[in-house]
C-alpha cells in the first residue's frame, strides 16, 4: 500500500551531491526551475551545494525509501516566519505516490520544527503533477509572482 510506505528523510550529506545533481538536470525538472531552464554546470552546483550544506537558513533532506534514494526536498527560511519548499523526485521514482508520501511527510516534519510558519512553494503554471502534489497537501494557490507564468501556493 503506497500509503503505508515508510520513507525517512536525513540531512543531505556531500555525497548526495551527484544524484542531485543529475536529478536538478533532468528536463522535467529543468523545465519547471524558476531560476533557468538551461543545464547546470557540475562545478555551478557542487559550489552552490557545499555552500548551502553550511548554510543555517537552508535545509535539504535526502528521502530515502527501502535504501532507494527517491527524491529531495529543500526548505528556505530566510524570513523566518515563512517556509520555502522545493521537492524533486528522482526521475525513476516519479508518478508512483513518491511525492505524495514525501511532501506530507516533510510538512508534518517543518510543522514540528517551525510551528505556525506559513508553508510556501512557488510553482511554474501547467506543471500539473506539481500542481496537484502541492494542493493533495493542503497548499491554496494565493497569487501571481512577479515573475510572469509562476504562482505562490501556502499552506498554514
Ligand atoms: C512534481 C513531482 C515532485 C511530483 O512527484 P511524483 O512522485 O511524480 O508525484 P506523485 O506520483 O505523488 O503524484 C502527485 C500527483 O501528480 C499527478 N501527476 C504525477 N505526474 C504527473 C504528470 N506528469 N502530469 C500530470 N499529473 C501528474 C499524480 O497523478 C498525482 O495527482 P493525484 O493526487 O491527483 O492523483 C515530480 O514530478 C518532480 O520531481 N518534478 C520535477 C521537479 C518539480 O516540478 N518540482 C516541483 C517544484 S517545487
């Protein structure tokens, strides 16, 4: 039963750094980034992974399944009093509930840490499984980003 799936997440470690990599690279997910649609260098990420496995204001989780690694998830709290969430499933893992079973267990896990923090994603328009991921968990698409074609879905 997918619902009873026990997946576990831990803290990215720097040996995750290549299959998140090459999970940031594949097209689907190049297509729904915010920040480009073109490939990242290997040497654009290591830089930027390293540096945010030392950043207190970020936090990635590695999600692992039966010793599969099947996807990530990454919070943002620059403010403070609001949550940032960015998911990438492996590629091989998708449209199997993976996502499903990931983000509600990551909400439950920012609900824990960060009580009352409003739970924000910002989703590219027509990326439907995201879409329907993040609205299966409770999200409410709010508005417009400034950045035309994404939106703001929160959830409290
Ligand atoms: C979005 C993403 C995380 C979904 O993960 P997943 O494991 O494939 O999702 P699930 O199998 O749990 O399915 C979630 C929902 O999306 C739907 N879905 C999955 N893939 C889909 C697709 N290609 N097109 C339309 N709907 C899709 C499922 O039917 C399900 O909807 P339902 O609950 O109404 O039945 C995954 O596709 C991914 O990593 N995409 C690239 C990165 C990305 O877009 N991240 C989100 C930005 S924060």
């Amino acid at each position: 039963m997918r619902e009873n799936r026990k997946i576990k997440l831990r803290s990215a470690k720097p040996e995750d750094s290549f299959d998140l990599w090459r999970w940031k690279n594949d097209p689907v997910t190049r297509l729904s980034a915010i920040a480009t649609p073109k490939r990242i260098p290997w040497k654009t990420h290591q830089r930027w992974f390293l540096e945010s496995l030392k950043d207190r204001s970020r936090k990635i989780y590695m999600a692992v399944w039966q010793g599969h690694r099947i996807g990530m998830i990454r919070f943002d709290d620059p403010e403070k009093d609001w949550v940032e969430l960015s998911i990438n499933i492996n590629p091989v893992f998708r449209k199997q509930g993976f996502g499903t079973g990931l983000l509600k267990t990551a909400c439950r896990l920012l609900g824990r840490k960060c009580p009352g923090c409003l739970q924000k994603a910002v989703i590219k328009t027509g990326n439907l499984a995201s879409e329907r991921l993040f609205a299966s968990a409770g999200f409410k698409k709010v508005h417009t980003v400034s950045k035309p074609g994404y939106a703001i879905w929160i959830r409290r």
